[in-house]
C-alpha cells in the first residue's frame, strides 16, 4: 500500500474513532464526549481502531524518516528516561518519607506506586511538530482519546514499593536496596517494530 493510500486509510480510520467517541476537545460536550468511556464494547472498538492507527502511523514514519525526525526522536528519548529516573527515585524518596513518618496504631500496611505517564491537558499539552501535516493526523484529538483508552495499562514507569518487604530498612538506604531503582534500562536498547530502523540504531531507545 503506497503512501498516498495509507494516509487516506488514516484520515478514514480517525473518523470512525471519533464517530463513536465525540470531539474530546469541544468543552461544551466534554461529559457527553466521557460516556463512551463507560461502554465496555465502544472502548474495545476504539483499542481496536487505535492499534490499526499505530500500525499505519508506524509504516508512514518507515517511509518518511527524515534526519529531523531523528533529531526530535533523540531528544524525546533523553527526556523521558531523565523522567522515567526520576520517578524511581522520587518514589524512594516517598518511601524514606513514609518511613520517617509517625504511624497510627491502625496503620498495619501501606503501598507506595510511582507511575509516568501522559497527561492530556489542554491541547497545547500535545506535542507537535514541523512535518506533523505530512502524516494527516488528528493528533490532539487522538492524544485526548488514547488517554482514555491507556488510562488503565502499564504506565512508562510503573514503581511499586510494598511495605512489608521494605519497613525494616533504614531511610539511609539507597534506591537499590529500597527497590527503586531503574534496572530495566541497562543500556540494552527497547528498539521494536518501527524503531528498528537504521537511522535510529545509534539510539537507546
């Protein structure tokens, strides 16, 4: 399928999203915009047109990969793994907090989640970029929709502290040994699908 079809394909696709969703950013039917959200059939079929989406957006990055797409994606990857570092270790400094913390005699258990993820704000939370025209998307609208539907799913980081397994340690104890340490990114890229691609091998994704 050449360029020129995908992107029909795409503009097609988003309008059957938003048939089912609404205009998420038209404030004045915003809670008639949230009730798709509670449908459980509507929601599996907009996972469903948003995976499809993926895969289009994926084969025309493929195609269309320029040095400043490369460039955008550097930054965008430092970033987020400054991010990702500092929600591990932000949630260590919660768990040292909790630990200095007067407890009530009811207290018997506490659990500590420090999680990364998107936030949909305003449309100007959204990221845009120079040749954003080049792939046809609606992609405010799509960012506002796909919070819906991610809302529930692994966040970027996701950091979980029980404790029971962590009261006998000292608020002097490292990240490591609070178990809020970043270990997942050892150097060893995440580069899949439409990141493998050669210009992108120099990146640790």
């Amino acid at each position: 399928m050449n360029e020129v079809r995908l992107k029909y394909e795409l503009i097609k696709l988003e309008e059957r999203i938003l048939d089912i969703t609404g205009d998420p950013i038209d404030y004045k039917h915003y809670s008639p915009f949230l009730d798709w959200c509670r449908d459980e059939a509507k929601v599996e079929a907009v996972e469903d047109m948003m995976l499809d989406r993926s895969f289009i957006l994926n084969l025309l990055f493929d195609i269309h990969c320029t040095q400043a797409d490369v460039a955008r994606l550097e930054k965008i990857n430092d970033v987020l793994f400054e991010m990702t570092n500092r929600t591990y270790h932000r949630t260590a400094e919660l768990v040292r907090a909790l630990m200095v913390m007067k407890k009530d005699e009811m207290d018997d258990d506490y659990e500590l989640e420090g999680k990364l993820v998107p936030k949909f704000d305003i449309p100007y939370s959204v990221l845009r970029l120079e040749d954003d025209n080049y792939y046809g998307s609606d992609f405010i609208r799509m960012a506002a929709i796909l919070q819906e539907t991610e809302k529930d799913k692994p966040g970027m980081a996701d950091v979980g502290c029980g404790w029971s397994r962590l009261r006998d340690k000292s608020p002097s104890a490292t990240d490591e040994d609070l178990e809020c340490s970043n270990d997942l990114d050892d150097g060893q890229s995440w580069a899949e699908g439409p990141l493998w691609h050669p210009k992108l091998s120099h990146i640790t994704v």
